[in-house]
C-alpha cells in the first residue's frame, strides 16, 4: 500500500508532466493550425496512419492492413499494427456523432499524441525520482520535455506508432529502476511485447533491457532471478496473445519488418532466454558460473532465432537495390549517424551524447547499479542511431534523468553552474545550434509544409478536385494524397511497395518514352511534380532527357495535358492514353 504521500507525488508528478504536455502541444497546435485544420499532419506515416483507422472505421477488416489505393493490386500490405490504431480510432468513432468526422479527427490527432507526451514525460519524472529523489524529478520532466528530437514524436498531428513505443520503453526503464521482483519483470516484459507487436525498431532496445536486468541477475541481486523470469513469462505471453488478437491477414509475409509470422516466431524463442537463465540460475550463485551459463544460454536461443528468422538479420533485405540507394538511403531517420550531414548529426545526437555522460558521472558519484541499467539503454539507441537516425528519439528522452541529476548537482554550486547545466541539458538548442554553424534541412519523413509546399492544404486540395484515377506521383506525395483525395496512387514512402516505388523513379528519371510505357502498364490517369521533387538526387536528377526535367521546364510529353488550377507548389498533369507513342512492336 502506498502511503499518502507517495499518492501525493504521484499526482503530483502525473499534474506537471500533463501540465507540460498541455502548455507545448497548445503552443505547437497553434503554430501549425493552418496544417492541422486541413489534417495535412507532419509526417507521411501519420497520414497513412489516419487513413488506415479511416478504412477500418469504414468497415475494412480489423485484421486487413492492405492499402487498397496503393501500389499493385489488390494493395500494399502494410508492415504496421492495429494496435496503434486503437486509442485514436476509438475517439474518433466515439466523437464523430457529436462533432462530425474532420472535426473528430482534428480533435484525435492533437489529443493523442498530447496524452503520449504527458505520459512520457510522467514517467521520467518517476524513473528521476526513483534515482535522484525529488530533488530532481521534475526538473527531468522540463528537461525530457525539450529534449529534441524526441519531443517532434509528440507533435500534435503524430499519430503514428513511434511515440508509443517510447512510452512503452519508459515503462520498462522505470522497472529496471525499481527493486527487482516477479510483478516488475511481468510489467516490463508485457510492454516488451506490446512494443515488439507495433514494430521491430525497438527490438535492440529490448534486448538492451534484457541486458541489463542480467547484469543484476549475474550478481545474484535479490530477486532478480523473480525479475528474469517475470520477463520472460510476460513476453512470451503478451506474444502468444498479440499472435491471436493482432495476428493480421498479411501473416505470412516474408519479412521480419513488422509483426509477421517470421518476426513472432524469433521474438517467442528470445523469450525462453530470460526463463532459462531464471531457472537455471537457483542452483548457481557464483558470478563465474553464472556468466558461463548466459553464454551458453545466449549462444543456443541466438542460434534458434537465427534459424527460425534469418530475415531478421536484414530486415529491409528486401527492397530493390535502386530504392535502396536512391530512396532508403536519402530519408532522414533512416540515415546512420556518422552519414548525415554535420549538421543534423549534431542535432540529433547532441543531447543524447550529453545524457550519456552524464549517466556515466552519476555512477561513479553514487555507484548505484540502476545508473549502469539505464546507460545499457543509452548507450543501445546510440549503437542503434548509428545505424538509423531515428534511434536518437529514445536516447534523447532517456537522458533526461542524469542531466536533471546534474542540474541538481550545479545547482548547489552556483549560478553559472547550473546556467551551464541548462544550456548542456536543453535538446532543443542542439539543432539551433546546428542551424547556426551547418544550415540544414532537418530529416524527417514529411516535414512541415512551406506555402508553396507540394503537400500544402492548398495543393492537396487542388488533387481532391479530380476525379477518381490512378496518380503517379513522387513518393512522399503519395500517402498525402491517398488521405486527402478519392485517388488511388502508384508509390508512397513504403520499403513493401517495390513494384510502386521502381516504377515511379524510372517514370521521372528515364526518358519520355519509357514514361509513357510505365503510364501504360499502371493505367496511370494523372502525373503530379513538385517543385522540388528529386532535389535530394542532386545530379542524377537532371539528366538530359528526363521526364521529370521536361515537366520542370513546362514542356510535358504530348500525351500529359496540363491540368488548371493547381496550386503554387505542384503541376498537375491528365495522361491521354490516345496521345501514347506507339508500342514497339515485337
């Protein structure tokens, strides 16, 4: 039973992290309102996101996840999860009869993400409050709150699964600051799993977790046995629910980029790894011992991960090598760290890299093992944001607990001490700071549409005006326009979509003639070009003989007839298949 204190800072804490949330996502609303109001959201997987709750709201199957507007028929099967579809999906079918369905949408968009962030940034409060006392735990709540990048999942407008994943990481980091029992090893590994059915990118993360409640479990710490196994019975559980309840129609895939047959069966036998050790362990106490007994433990589970899923070893394996190197390699969080550009680099790993240290520092100051369980998870994100930007989103928000232990620390010795602490502290200054000395553009899957943008309001709805059709589009295009039109289109941002996406770039990037094949074979019925499209080419983009060159230069093929009436920002063209070149004969 907890005492009235302790539910006195709880609520407390649970206030000023809500509070916090509020007062940004207002301001940040506010901002952006010209793009929320229209649900021109921040990024293409929240769009797609919206406009798969969309469809199943509007009957499509709970376990169909096809994009039936994208790619080659029937449909793209997504690599996504119902399970993020749950929360905002319910407020808006719960709001539509009293405020109409864009309006419940608005409302869903902002209130969700909002809801992610409060909970967030509670939770820091308790892992800081755990670690530091409370001295610290609120002021980690205002550090985690500007700590970029994480806080751009938190955006009003993402709705998409990352910010989730986040919370449910922070829900295993705050066991792993708690003494060791069976019911903190059950909570961990049910957030594992949830975590693991919404996507595989937070999978190193998890291991990282498993990691370093062996690290207690080596020493024999009391309980930690109770903890392993908590674990590991939860994960597998949550998994064998998840295989039946979230087990969609696309199962089978042949990938372990989602949560697929392939991805379950690994993530199943990685979860004996904790029991194993929890049962074999009673009988041996000596740390030796104990570490010989996880090799072996590690080395039979990886091999039967291994060979039950070898397509986790290359999860994108298999996108086309054109996309992989034109398109996979140019998003920005999909970018390693020591690839992107200076400038962004220090943005994103700026703050992350400071919380490392400073979880390092809080160590050697206190020797409290739990600052070591939660580096193992910094120091992960950053193994992982060296492979893909996006892995900065964790490192940055799970540094707050040290920097705020720091700001503690500085403040005792004075004003410019703590003044110090702050400005190393403040992720948001990171990418000021950045900007100052490496103009950039910051990477991300949307990004936030200037008025002339090709995804604006304006432009977006300038393609709602057309007729129903096939669109062939750039790639970042596409999701906006399946949500925002009647239009089914032929590539978006999906590694799954090879067909699509192949066939987009050899439409702009070849000559006309090979356009007008590509237009034939898809049944295209309108082409859009931005202003901008294919610009992160460079060079290879302004090939001589290029369509996307003669759309640039308003000297289309004879069979694309300008469309009035576009919007700044965007060319709309109507494919005139009586105009097509004739087929080469065989």
């Amino acid at each position: 039973m907890r005492t009235r204190t302790e539910r006195r800072l709880i609520l407390g804490d649970a206030l000023v992290a809500m509070l916090l949330a509020a007062v940004l996502a207002a301001a940040w609303a506010a901002r952006d309102w010209h793009q929320l109001s229209a649900l021109r959201l921040p990024d293409t997987d929240d769009v797609m996101r919206l406009q798969q709750i969309r469809d199943w709201l509007a009957g499509q199957r709970f376990n169909d996840l096809l994009q039936y507007r994208l790619g080659e028929a029937p449909g793209l099967a997504m690599h996504w999860s119902r399970l993020p579809d749950l929360v905002p999906g319910a407020m808006i079918a719960l709001l539509t009869p009293l405020v109409g369905a864009h309006q419940a949408e608005i409302i869903a968009v902002i209130i969700w993400p909002t809801l992610l962030f409060g909970a967030a940034l509670f939770l820091v409060a308790r892992i800081a409050r755990s670690l530091g006392g409370s001295s610290v735990a609120r002021t980690a709540a205002v550090v985690a709150a500007i700590a970029f990048p994480a806080t751009t999942i938190f955006l009003p407008g993402r709705i998409d699964h990352h910010g989730l994943q986040i919370v449910l990481l922070l829900v295993v980091t705050r066991t792993l600051v708690q003494p060791p029992s069976l019911g903190h090893g059950l909570t961990a590994g049910l957030a594992a799993a949830a975590s693991l059915v919404i996507g595989m990118e937070t999978a190193p993360l998890i291991a990282a977790a498993g990691l370093a409640m062996a690290g207690e479990w080596l020493f024999a710490r009391h309980a930690a046995d109770d903890r392993m196994m908590g674990f590991g019975i939860a994960l597998g559980a949550g998994l064998l629910g998840a295989s039946i309840i979230f087990k969609t129609a696309q199962w089978g895939y042949p990938a372990c980029d989602g949560f697929t047959a392939i991805a379950w069966r690994g993530a199943v036998i990685a979860a004996f790894a904790p029991m194993l050790l929890a049962l074999a362990a009673r009988d041996f106490t000596k740390p030796a011992m104990r570490a010989m007994l996880a090799i072996l433990v590690a080395g039979v589970i990886g091999a039967g991960v291994i060979a039950v899923a070898p397509q986790c070893l290359a999860p994108y394996g298999m996108i086309d090598p054109m996309l992989a190197q034109l398109w996979l390699g140019k998003v920005g969080e999909a970018q390693p760290l020591f690839s992107a550009a200076p400038g962004v680099a220090v943005g994103y790993a700026g703050v992350m890299a400071a919380g490392i240290v400073a979880t390092a520092w809080c160590f050697l100051d206190s020797r409290d093992y739990r600052w070591i369980a939660l580096l193992t998870l910094q120091v992960a994100a950053l193994a992982l944001a060296c492979v893909q930007l996006r892995g900065a989103y964790a490192g940055a928000i799970l540094a707050a607990p040290a920097l705020a232990t720091v700001i503690a620390a500085a403040r005792r010795r004075g004003t410019g001490w703590m003044a110090g602490a702050w400005i190393v502290s403040a992720g948001m200054l990171y990418p000021l700071a950045a900007d100052a000395l490496v103009p950039h553009k910051a990477p991300g899957g949307g990004g936030r549409a200037a008025a002339g943008s090709c995804t604006a309001p304006e432009a977006l709805a300038s393609l709602a005006a057309l007729p129903p059709g096939r669109l062939l589009a750039p790639l970042d295009l596409g999701a906006y326009a399946i949500a925002a039109t009647r239009l089914s289109v032929v590539g978006a941002p999906y590694h799954r979509n090879n067909a699509g996406n192949v066939a987009v770039y050899r439409f702009f990037l070849g000559r006309p003639d090979t356009a007008a094949a590509i237009a034939r074979r898809w049944q295209v019925d309108y082409v859009a070009v931005c202003a901008d499209s294919f610009a992160e080419l460079g060079a290879a983009a302004r090939g001589n003989g290029q369509t996307l060159n003669r759309l640039h230069s308003a000297h289309p093929p004879a069979w694309l007839r300008p469309v009035p009436g576009g919007a700044p920002g965007i060319s709309l063209y109507r494919v005139e298949p009586g105009l097509f070149p004739a087929a080469p004969s065989r």
